[in-house]
C-alpha cells in the first residue's frame, strides 16, 4: 500500500515509524510519504486567507492543495481523504475498505475550513467524530494505524485482528493469560480445559453479553447466527429473570 500524507506538519507524523506501523514499513508492505503543502504555495508560502464575504478566522486556500496533490506519484486512482469534522464517521468498517485499496492520500485541514474548491479533488470526506481538533494530523494518524493493521501479513495472523472488537460486529470477549491465578483473581475454567468446543461457545457467549451490556446498539445491526440468536436469547431471559429478584 502507497500512503501520501499533505500536511503543515509532517514531523507530527513520527508515531507512525514505530510498532506495527513502523513493521509494516520495514516488511515493504507499506510506502507512506509525507508532503508539507507550505512549499508549494505561492505568494510569500501562504497557505491561508481570509474568506471571502466577511467571517471569523482563515481557510486554507485551494492552490497549495492543488498543487502538492498534482507532484504525487499517483498509483491507479487513489483514494483521498479529507480530514473534515462534518464527514462520514470513520469506524471499523470503513477501514477494512481501505485496506483494500492500493494508494491513499489524506489531506490534513487547519484554521477554520477549506476553499471549497479543494474537495473537487477529494473522495472521501472523514471525521473521528463529533468533536473539532486543531487539525487533521491526529485524525490522519488514527485512521492510518487503523488501516494498516489490516494489511495481510502485517500483523502475521488474519485472526488477530479478525477477532478485534467492531471487526466481527461485536465486541471482543474477554481474554486471559498466566498466572492462573492473579491476587485471588482466577482464568475461567473453561479456559483452562482444553476443549476448543467449550472455549469457543464461551467466547461468543461473552462478546454478546459485553455487547449487549456495554453497546447494544451494535445489535441492532448485527446479522446473529442461529447460534447466536439463542444464546443472546438465553442470556437476556437471565437478565429478566436477576432482575425480577
């Protein structure tokens, strides 16, 4: 995967030259770049101005944009992502769908908003949330290790991250390891018995019970297997049945 990242400020960006990242880099599974579009403006290297029509603060300007994105190498046609507090919301889903895609460029915004003329280069326009930052490079950061984690072979085993929480559509089930016991606090037994039947029906037990207590509007989209539907099914008849007491 061929990643460009235009921004004011690519030495934000160090985070992504360790961990998994970093690995990613290093295994020739990744080519990430960075572009501070400030070099390609013209008039004094001014990347901002004042809006046309009067208002509060700056926006950045079209030509810097432009300009950076015309000198990428461009792979087929990328996907580019603009950072922007009113885009679609980024989530696990979205992800998995860049992973997929060979070339992709992220667009970091400052001060109060673009020209509105830079999203005639854009695909996609992508938010973390309802909140504002003071730019996109913390968003661009999130997304990238969000992403890249789900290239084969970067983290070794597909099910790594098959299992995550949100990549099945439920959230993880809990997870243990040594010692067994830990100041009075134990492993389930199940775990420790070694049949892969058992450990496998608790699992999915757990994620629907954690779902359900912690984020049950994940349910409400989520496609149960008949298996499933059962056993969330039981539990909440357990539910019903504690709290009736």
């Amino acid at each position: 995967m061929k990643i460009d990242i235009l921004t004011l400020f690519p030495e934000m960006f160090a985070p992504l030259e360790h961990s998994i990242v970093g690995k990613a880099k290093e295994k020739g599974l990744l080519d990430i770049n960075y572009y501070n579009f400030r070099e390609y403006a013209e008039k004094a290297r001014h990347v901002d101005d004042e809006p046309y029509g009067g208002g509060q603060g700056m926006l950045l300007r079209a030509q810097p944009i432009f300009d950076a994105f015309e000198a990428l190498e461009k792979i087929a046609e990328p996907r580019v992502i603009l950072l922007d507090p009113a885009g679609r919301t980024f989530d696990q889903a979205y992800a998995e769908e860049l992973a997929r895609v060979e070339h992709l460029v992220f667009i970091c915004g400052h001060y109060e908003g673009y020209d509105e003329r830079i999203k005639t280069l854009v695909t996609d326009e992508i938010s973390l949330g309802d909140f504002v930052l003071t730019g996109g490079e913390l968003a661009a950061m999130t997304m990238v290790d969000a992403t890249v984690r789900l290239i084969p072979e970067v983290l070794g085993k597909e099910a790594s991250h098959r299992d995550d929480s949100f990549s099945s559509g439920l959230l993880e089930f809990p997870q243990y390891t040594r010692p067994y016991d830990f100041r009075g606090m134990t492993v389930p037994d199940v775990l420790m018995s070694g049949h892969h039947e058992n450990i496998r029906k608790w699992r999915i037990e757990q994620s629907l019970r954690k779902t359900l207590a912690r984020r049950p509007d994940l349910l409400e989209k989520y496609e149960l297997t008949s298996e499933e539907a059962l056993l969330l099914e039981q539990i909440k008849e357990e539910e019903e049945t504690h709290d009736r007491h």
